[in-house]
C-alpha cells in the first residue's frame, strides 16, 4: 500500500494590491501570492480606541468588510512553509504587515520589501527576508493615535460650536491654515504702482531691432513710480542719441534637476499634464505595482512613488550612462553624479525613475493607457535628464548710453540675451514653472528680462533709438494655492510627508474647508471660522513649526532614537489642558448668510446660501415659516438625454457626486458617471467619463464599443482637464 507522503507546502507571499499580487506570482511562480486589499485593522470608528490612561494603548479591530479576505489569508498562511510580507516599504507598509502578522498569528513571519516591482528586486528582497521593523510600526502608531486624538476630541467642540459633521485634524488643519492666510495677505495687499521704460534699438547698419530697459539712472537702480516721472523721463530723451557703453559676455551653464521625490513629482505632473495630485498617484501606483506589457508580461515600470529621496542606486545610474552616451554621445553625460538629499528625508527608498531606462516612453507607446504613459514620460524623461551633462549658454548683457539733449540726467538701458551652445540634459527634458511663473510677483518684482538674440555689439557703436515705450505696473498679491504649490508649501514647512500629501488635499476639500476656483483654493466661511476658532484656541496644534516638530519625532521614533509613548505623553499633556479650556470658553459660531438677487417661488422673501452639514444651499429667508430650499447646481454643458434639460452637478446625503437633469423631480434622469457635453460620434447617445487609476475613459451609453476616442482627445486638448 502507497505511503501517504502529503502535500508538498508552498511559501506565501502577502502584499496589499491584487494588481501587485499578480505581477509577483508571475516571477515567482512557485510562491503563493494573496493581496491584504490594503490595511487589514484599524481603530474603531465610533470611539477613540485609545486608552490615554495606560501608555496609550491602541485597539485595533478588523476592518469590516475583510472577513472574506481574512479567512483566505488565514488558510492560505496555514498551509505555506513560510510566509513573507511584501507590504509597501515604508511606514504605512511596516504597519500593515504587522497587522497582518498579529492577526494571522504568524510565529516567525519574514518581511520583505520591494522598492520596484521587477524580478530582480523579487528574487533579491526574498534573499533579504528580515523581522518587521518595530520601530517603524509604532512610529506608524505614534501617528495614527496622534490623528485620532486631535479628530476625536476637536470635532465634537465644532459639532456644538459651529455646526454638525466638521472635523478637525492634526495636518489637515494646518493646510487650511496655509490658505487662510494666504487669502488674508491677498486682502491686506495693497498694490504699488511703478513703471517700467521699454526702448527698440538698432545699429546705423543693420534695420534688424532689439530690445532693451532702463535699467540705471544716474548710476543708480531705476525706480519709476508714477506716470509723471515716466513721462518727464521719455521727454528728457526725446531726440537722445545712444551709443554702446559696455559689452559683457560670459558663459553660463545650467544643471538638470534631481530625478523626482513625491512632492515634486506632484507638482511637476501639476504643471505640465495638469494632473490634480490624486490623480497624479493613482497613476503612478499603477506604473509601480505592474502594467502587461504583453510579450514582456506584467512588469512595474517605475520604483516605489511615495519617497523624499533623491537618491539614486549605483547600478540604476551605470544604466543611465549606457544609454545617454550611446543615445547621444559621451560629451552628453554629467559623470557619476549624486543629489544632496535634503535634511530630514528618509533616505530608504531610492528617488523616483524608471525600472529600465531602455524602456522609453516611446516603446511603451499603444501599450499604456494614455494618461499613464504621460506620468511615465515624464518621469523617464527627468530621470535620465538628471544624468545628464549641463546645458551650457553664452550670455550677453549690453549697457547702453542714453546721451540726452535736455537734461543732465545720466540714463543706462540694458539688453540681455543668451545662446544655448550646448544643450546637454535639455536635449531630453526641461523643468515647468509655476502658473505664478514669476516667483517674485509678491514682492512686485518686474520679473525676467528678456532674452532674445542680440546682434553682434562693441562699445561705443552708435545705435538709433526707434522709440521708448512707457509701462505702468501694479506690484501683485501673492497668489492663491494650487494643489502643486500647496504640496511644496507643506514640504518645505515639513507638514505631512510623500504618503500624506495627497490624502491632505482631498481632505480639506471633501470637509469643504476651501474650495478651487481655476485651479486655486479659496478658503470657504466655514473653513475660516473653524480655522480661526482653532487657532485662538489651540495654537499649538495650529503652528506650523510645531506641527514641523512633531514629524521630526516621528522620524526619530523610527530611527529608534524616541520612544513612541513619550511622543504622545509630550502632545497629549499640553494638549488636555488646551481641550479642556476650550470646552469652557469656546464661544458659538453664527456663520453668515450669502445674500443672492433670489426670490422665494413660494413667499416671495429673499433667499440666502447658507451652509449645512451637506454643504452650501440656497434657502428662504422666510424660515421657519417657509422651509423652501434648493441646491447650488454647478452646470456641466452636457444636455440631459431625457428631456433636453440641463446636466448638473449633485450631492448625494453622504457626500458622493452624481451627476443628474436640472428638472427634477419632473425628470429623473442620474448617472453616478459625468456626462460629457459631446454626444457620440457614431449613434449620437450620451457619453459619460469615468476615471480608472488615474487615466479618463469615455463611453458611450448605448454601446460600450463604440469608439470616443475623439471626446478623449479633445477634452485633454483643453486648458482644464476633464475631472471626475
């Protein structure tokens, strides 16, 4: 009779994504590989789940909806030989695994960590097998009860103060905060006029023109700052003769930019694809868990996306060189080159780039969805630029006499240009600017002097004037956030880090503390009657430096240089005697109607917006009495297929978009997906859009398979991209 020799045990690996999940399996083929489908326990919802009388002791319980997951992980880690944890590498990863490992009772799990998804990375991360990192866990923890403490115990106070269904938050308060400000300092500005004095000039021998701008008057800075002045000053060189005083040339070279960390990814992706930074990461999170590449199979195109690293490994940078000096030529590489990483980046993970830098963008193209091979393009094309040799100019800047008939007033006009000579890394990439694009508007700076291509000049050339334009400017406010420059002001404050961003700016929208109007946040009423009820009583959770202070703990924790319960012993201490006088002295909050040229259809009063638990609605002022009341209805230029109506933008109770005819209830047609303005091209039904992982899919409502393509491309060629 056979002996019953049994069945040969696996080894399991546990990562989060099944998308990740299923790129491992395919380089691992004799591992087991389930997905968590994210955190796995949390604290509970409806209380604080912290007990601050004992060392800040947290309970955790499975997250509802896991069951089935659980059960799976459960038998699948009973029957493995081994079970390895390939959760994110960093803190929120760190926590998961051990969440894992508490809750399938794994006796000796080993934690492996993937900063790229490739098979390489796979076989030598399973080599690397390691405990779990533990102070990585409770720095993890140390966060995540600091969060619970300042939501948990502030809300209940705006609930009674101000109104039902507001939070408060450690960081996202601080980011309102940032707005706040702002909008404060854009009311308080007080603009300065000044004037500027263009001129076109050319030599006796040439009609071709050039440019120049007073510059100097009498040796000094020319500062214009009336009409008058400009006035007397074009009248003192009416008939002048110009000569060339100085000729000044020099070469100038201009370095690449360090490949990408999360934030800057973020605000790059902002001002070139005019992603939002949601999007941004959903995109990215897809190049790095794994796109089919058909012949080539599943692969994670780029490394981990949530870093504030520049640095870059040995073996990635020789890639690199191999390709800049066979693609176009030794001359075009920096060398071995390092970015300074910036004080207090956690320096585990690499920068952002791509796995294969032989895997251009344009061999990926037809094969990656058309958002994410943007976000791919551009962080290949800035990788492989930060290797890259620097551009080189020569640089001209020509003085230029005024000899005036009238007036003893010595006048110095200046032209600048610049020739690239050699392009070096901007043969493949150059870095966006700001839509504030002058970062010296605050101060009402004139901005960058022009840099057209001057002719061939010498001192003491005769030049004629053609004319002189006087200007008048007003120095600017300095502008509203964006989502990009709101990453870069919480960065360099040291709010938040690369995992919390995003998370930032959707939160502070969805608890409708400030809102975007084209691409800039406005603070909302509620938002600056929360934000100034927490500042005056709570100025601790509400400074910058120290909410700063508090990450850098967090750090340390980490580093196992603090302990966790001491980080909260230190905020909570302070923090209870704040709560407990705010409780006493936290006066109510009347928020404001917004007057409207509305008339009630039922009495005939004036209507108002007010803001609810659900947001702003338009009411009667007649209220009590007359409880008449309608939404505020943000038109989308699509036409309702139902009765020609108009296509508007709704909330539902909880708070999610659909999108439904301006004439209900007399027609009810909805869709949770946004209806475009454009019909079908084929059969001329209505078409929706919808966001998969960051890219925009159009779809027709009569046939899925009709082709959209068209609305798609027209809708990126626009200014505003369509969101949903």
């Amino acid at each position: 009779m056979p002996r019953n020799r049994g069945v040969l045990k696996k080894p399991l690996i546990i990562v989060e994504s099944p998308t990740k999940a299923r790129t491992i399996k395919r380089y691992l083929p004799r591992y087991v590989v389930k997905a968590s489908v994210g955190h796995v326990r949390d604290l509970p919802k409806s209380t604080l789940g912290v007990d601050v009388e004992h060392g800040f002791l947290p309970r955790y319980l499975t997250i509802k909806g896991k069951g089935d997951v659980i059960k799976d992980l459960k038998s699948a880690a009973k029957a493995a030989s081994d079970v390895f944890l390939a959760t994110d590498p960093d803190r929120e990863g760190e926590a998961i695994a051990w969440h894992l490992a508490e809750l399938l009772k794994l006796e000796n799990p080993k934690r492996i960590e993937l900063h790229e998804i490739t098979k390489a990375a796979a076989v030598k991360a399973i080599e690397s097998a390691h405990a779990i990192d533990m102070d990585r866990v409770n720095a993890q923890q140390a966060r995540r009860i600091l969060d619970r403490l300042v939501g948990y115990k502030i809300s209940p106070l705006l609930w009674s103060k101000v109104r039902g269904g507001l939070s408060a938050g450690r960081v996202q308060s601080v980011a309102v905060k940032l707005i706040v400000d702002r909008e404060r300092e854009i009311k308080a500005f007080d603009p300065r006029e000044y004037w500027t004095i263009g001129g076109l000039f050319h030599k006796l021998d040439s009609p071709a023109t050039f440019a120049a701008e007073l510059a100097e008057i009498d040796g000094q800075k020319a500062e214009i700052n009336n009409g008058g002045r400009a006035d007397q000053i074009v009248a003192d060189l009416v008939d002048a003769g110009y000569r060339v005083q100085s000729v000044k040339q020099r070469e100038t070279r201009r370095n690449a930019s360090a490949p990408f960390t999360t934030s800057t990814l973020q605000q790059e992706a902002s001002r070139k694809l005019k992603f939002r930074v949601r999007k941004t990461m959903q995109a990215a999170q897809a190049l790095y868990e794994g796109v089919d590449l058909g012949a080539e199979g599943t692969q994670g195109l780029i490394t981990y996306m949530r870093t504030d690293s520049t640095r870059i490994s040995e073996e990635a940078q020789a890639a690199a060189k191999a390709y800049i000096e066979s693609t176009y030529g030794a001359a075009y590489h920096s060398g071995t080159k390092q970015f300074k990483v910036k004080e207090g980046a956690q320096d585990a993970h690499e920068a952002i780039r791509p796995t294969s830098v032989e895997r251009t963008p344009e061999s990926l193209s037809g094969v990656l969805k058309r958002d994410d091979l943007r976000l791919y393009a551009l962080i290949w094309e800035r990788f492989v630029a930060s290797q890259m040799a620097a551009a080189v100019y020569d640089q001209t800047s020509v003085d230029i006499a005024a000899m005036p008939v009238r007036g003893t007033a010595k006048y110095t006009f200046r032209a600048t240009g610049s020739v690239l000579k050699f392009a070096g890394y901007t043969a493949v990439y150059e870095e966006g600017k700001d839509e504030d694009s002058v970062a010296d508007k605050a101060s009402g700076a004139k901005g960058a002097k022009p840099r057209a291509l001057l002719p061939v000049l010498e001192a003491n050339d005769p030049l004629v004037s053609v004319g002189l334009e006087p200007k008048q400017h007003f120095t600017e406010p300095p502008p509203r956030f964006t989502e990009a420059t709101l990453v870069k002001a919480l960065e360099e404050n040291g709010i938040g880090r690369p995992s919390t961003y995003s998370s930032i700016v959707e939160t502070i929208q969805a608890r409708q503390y400030v809102t975007q109007i084209e691409r800039r946040f406005h603070p909302t009423d509620i938002g600056i009657a929360v934000n100034d009820l927490l500042a005056e009583h709570f100025s601790d959770i509400m400074d910058l430096a120290y909410t700063a202070k508090l990450e850098s703990e967090l750090d340390q924790v980490e580093e196992h240089k603090m302990e966790w319960v001491d980080v909260l012993t230190k905020f909570y201490d302070p923090f209870a005697r704040d709560l407990a006088e705010a409780e006493k002295k936290l006066p109510k909050v009347e928020l404001k109607d917004e007057p409207t040229d509305e008339i009630c259809p039922n009495c005939g009063r004036a209507m108002v917006i007010k803001t609810g638990r659900f947001g702003r609605f338009i009411s009667c002022t007649g209220y009590p009495e007359c409880k008449t009341t309608k939404p505020i209805l943000k038109e989308t230029g699509a036409i309702c297929p139902k009765d020609g109506g108009k296509i508007v933008e709704r909330k539902s109770r909880r708070g999610r978009t659909f999108y439904g005819c301006a004439n209900y209830p007399a027609c009810d047609f909805v869709s949770w997906d946004r209806v475009v303005p454009e019909p079908c091209p084929v059969c001329g039904a209505y078409v929706t859009v919808k966001s998969k992982r960051g890219a925009l899919h159009f779809e027709c409502s009569r046939d899925k398979a009709h082709d959209t393509s068209a609305i798609g491309a027209a809708a990126e060629r626009e200014s505003e991209p369509v969101e949903v």
